[in-house]
C-alpha cells in the first residue's frame, strides 16, 4: 500500500485540511451563484485540495463541478 492510500496519511492530510477557506470559498460560491475559477483560490488552498483529492482540479473544474463541494462530499 503507498503511503498516500494509507489511512493515517489520509487523516493527517484531512487535520491540515485549511477549513476557514473551505467555508469562505463555499460561501463565495453560493452568493455569486458560480463555481469558482482556479485563479479565484489561493496556492496553498489549491496544493491542499490537490493532494486531498488525489485529482486533477482542471479536469473538475472543466466538468463544471465545484472543488469546494467535492471535499465537502469526501468530509462527510
């Protein structure tokens, strides 16, 4: 098993999660009524959620599907 699909290495990941920025990103989104642009986040946001996801966000945002609402999703 790699040392990303491990679940220790999945909880670290998740406590690092930047949790202030996920719910202001949300918000963003639910107020302007559109997902966000990939320049509309921060770096370190973007690293994160590149890492959590294990994906590759261009290919989400072309699918006109929100980053914020997929980690949302995987949180649960």
């Amino acid at each position: 098993m790699s040392i990303e699909r491990h679940p220790k290495y999945q909880r670290r990941i998740l406590c690092l999660a930047p949790l202030g920025d996920l719910h202001t990103y949300r918000a963003i989104e639910r107020e302007a009524g559109r997902l966000l642009a990939e320049n509309e986040y921060n770096i370190e946001f973007l690293t994160w959620a590149r890492r959590y996801l294990k994906a590759d966000l261009d290919v989400i945002l072309a699918r006109r599907e929100s980053v914020v609402e997929r980690i949302i999703e995987i949180i649960k």
